[in-house]
C-alpha cells in the first residue's frame, strides 16, 4: 500500500538560484545536499556517467522538494515544458492560507504570475461542506510551473 508522497524532484539547471528561490520566496528550508555518483544511481536513472548535486528542502509538512542538478550528463530543456496544456507532470500545487497576502509578497519580490487569483466556480467544481477554492498560477526561475491555492468555507464571488 502506498502511504504518501515522498518528495518531488526538479532537475535545475542553477541549482543556487533555485535554492534561493525556493527558500526566500516560498519558506522552505534546505535540509540536506549531497553529490551522487556511481552504478546505483546510473542503474536507477538508466543513464551512463552519472554526477550529480542533490539538495533537499522541505515543509513542516507535506512531501520535499528534491532538487537535482545533474554534472554529467547534462540536462536538456524541450520545447514546450513550461507550458500549462503540455502532456506529462506539469505543476506543483501549494496549500496556502491568506493568498493574497503571499501574491502580493511574492510579486514585491518581483515574482511574475500568469494572471489573477481565480475562485473555482462551484457549478464546475464542488467541494465538501461547501469549500470554496481560490489558484494562481506562477514561474520559478527555471519555468517549472507552480501554483498557489487556498482552500476555505468564506464566499469569495465568483
């Protein structure tokens, strides 16, 4: 039976700007940085030469953060990653209270976002005891999509 969610993993290009970013702008705390090497991970990874930096950040709660930055081989960015309908894993969502207190933090730091915080309309989504869920979309420095989202029982219009 599977218990939970482990961690997420993030292959960087620059791994101390994402670390950076991650930290200063998103609370998280580095709890481990390691480099790996060897016929473990090259089994695991089913890559050849394998070197590679690997940090650990994390929540008081919830899965880490596992960024990777691979030394060899190096990493590629295909087209069309860091757009929101491309198939495969495409965001990471983060439980928040008071989103637009963390917006408007984020974008004094100069944090671009897609657009604004947008309520999910209850005709389209309904959630238990009458939830009410706000999101919005946003970049890390390395385009992976991120997105913050706050979940409560207060009417927020739309």
């Amino acid at each position: 039976m599977i218990q939970q969610i482990d961690h997420i993993n993030i292959v960087v290009r620059d791994l101390n700007a994402m670390i950076d970013f991650y930290e200063k702008n998103l609370g998280f705390r580095l709890s481990k940085q390691v480099e790996i090497s060897g016929d473990w991970i090259e089994d695991v990874v089913h890559l050849k030469d394998v070197k590679a930096k690997v940090v650990y950040l994390e929540l008081p709660e919830g899965p880490r953060i596992e960024l990777i930055h691979y030394l060899a081989p190096e990493g590629m960015f295909p087209d069309g990653l860091n757009i929101p309908n491309t198939y495969g894993l495409r965001h990471i969502a983060f439980r928040v209270t008071n989103i637009d207190m963390w917006v408007e933090q984020l974008q004094n730091k100069g944090v671009v976002f897609f657009g604004n915080i947008q309520a999910v309309p209850g005709s389209q989504v309904k959630y238990a005891g009458g939830v009410k869920k706000r999101l919005i979309y946003f970049y890390d420095p390395e385009g992976n999509i991120l997105e913050l989202c706050e979940y409560s029982k207060k009417s927020t219009g739309a």
